[in-house]
C-alpha cells in the first residue's frame, strides 16, 4: 500500500515564500560576487538538507514501512513495531531540530503527551503515529492515514 504526502497550504506557502526571499537576497542591491556565491552556497545546502528529510510518500507492506524522501528511503521493519494508532500532532510540539513547514514538517519534535518523536507529514491532520519496541516514536503523514494504519496494524497481528 503506497500514499502520498501532502503539504498543508501553509507548509506551501512558507516553502515558496521562503525560497523566493532566499533568492531575491542574492539579487538585491548588486551584491558583490562573493557575497552573491556566499548566499547561493548557503540556500543550496539548505535546499539540500531539506530535501534529505522531505516525506513525499508513505508506502507499507509486510516487512515494513517505508516513508520515501526527496533524496532517500527510511524503512522501519514491521517486527520492530510496537503499536500504530491514528494521532494529530498538537498545537505546543516543541522543534528540537525540526522544519515547521519549510519542505514540510519533519525532524525531532516533542510534546508533553508524546514526549520525543522524529516527524515526517504535510499536513498534521493525516497524521498517524508508530511507536517501536525501543522506545522510539514517529509521527507520519500521508493522504489516507486511517487506511494505511489498519493496512500496518493488520500486518502487525502476523508478528
């Protein structure tokens, strides 16, 4: 089973906005050229970086689930999972080392009810979270969340 992370309007917007202002920076004013390689040079690593990290789909079968990046693959093996229940991130998560919305959400996130969790989602209303054996905790967000969760949770039984 495979679906899609979409980002919130805000995350879009934040994304596009920020990007535009980045760019905008390296023109603005006839800067001198290494000013201008200084500015492009950070915006490129900060492109690059995001794009490690950004979820752009949630796919799951019986071995495990894979959370598909710009860049990279994450996969949690099934037998390592603990639970998978539909939850919402809340309003007071704090950002460890998180995006809040620049190529979406993703990064280490804490919150009072949850504690520490590593995030990858669009939009906090298709979220789910997956809790390992070892204590570890990841929000995940994709198109169809309830699906994929009892997709997930039906694969869990056989372990």
């Amino acid at each position: 089973m495979k679906q899609q992370v979409i980002l919130s309007k805000y995350s879009l917007i934040v994304t596009i906005v920020s990007n535009v202002l980045l760019i905008g920076l390296m023109f603005y004013n006839n800067p001198p050229a290494n000013v201008r390689i200084m500015l492009a040079v950070m915006w490129g690593i900060l492109v690059f970086a995001s794009l490690l990290y950004m979820p752009t789909s949630i796919s799951a079968d019986k071995n495990a689930i894979y959370i598909k990046r710009c860049l990279r693959v994450k996969a949690i093996p099934v037998p390592d999972i603990l639970s998978v229940k539909m939850c919402a991130p809340t309003m007071g998560a704090i950002r460890i080392c998180a995006s809040g919305g620049f190529f979406g959400y993703w990064g280490w996130f804490k919150e009072r009810d949850l504690g520490k969790y590593f995030a990858y989602y669009g939009r906090s209303s298709d979220c789910f979270l997956v809790e390992l054996k070892d204590g570890r905790k990841y929000m995940l967000g994709c198109k169809n969340p309830q699906k994929m969760v009892e997709y997930i949770n039906g694969n869990l039984k056989k372990y």
